[in-house]
C-alpha cells in the first residue's frame, strides 16, 4: 500500500494501530479491526484493492 500511494504522489499519513491508541479506536469505529484501511475524501477502502484506489484517486 505504502509503495503504491509513494508510486502516484500520494501524500499520506501512516498510523499505527499497536502503538496508536486512538488510531485503533478511530478505526474500530470505522467497523474495521483490520488493516490496511484507507480513507479518501470520506471514502474508506479495506485492503488494497488497487482498482478501487485508482478510481478514487483519479
């Protein structure tokens, strides 16, 4: 995931859900207690689905 968002320019925030206390909460409350898990202008993407993430991005 890193690698292809550093590949298109993407600038992003990486979060740590073992040694981030709120990140692990924020993204409980997402529904989500996997990884990796992208939000995009409101959109939340689980996994890398490289498809969906190009249309997102554009």
């Amino acid at each position: 995931m890193k690698e292809f968002l550093s590949r298109k320019g993407v600038i992003y925030t990486e979060r740590d859900i073992s040694r981030d206390q709120q990140a692990l909460e924020e993204l409980s409350k997402l529904g989500y207690l996997t990884t990796p898990v992208i939000k995009i202008d409101g959109d939340v993407v689980v996994g890398f689905d490289q498809k969906r993430l190009e249309a997102l991005l554009g």
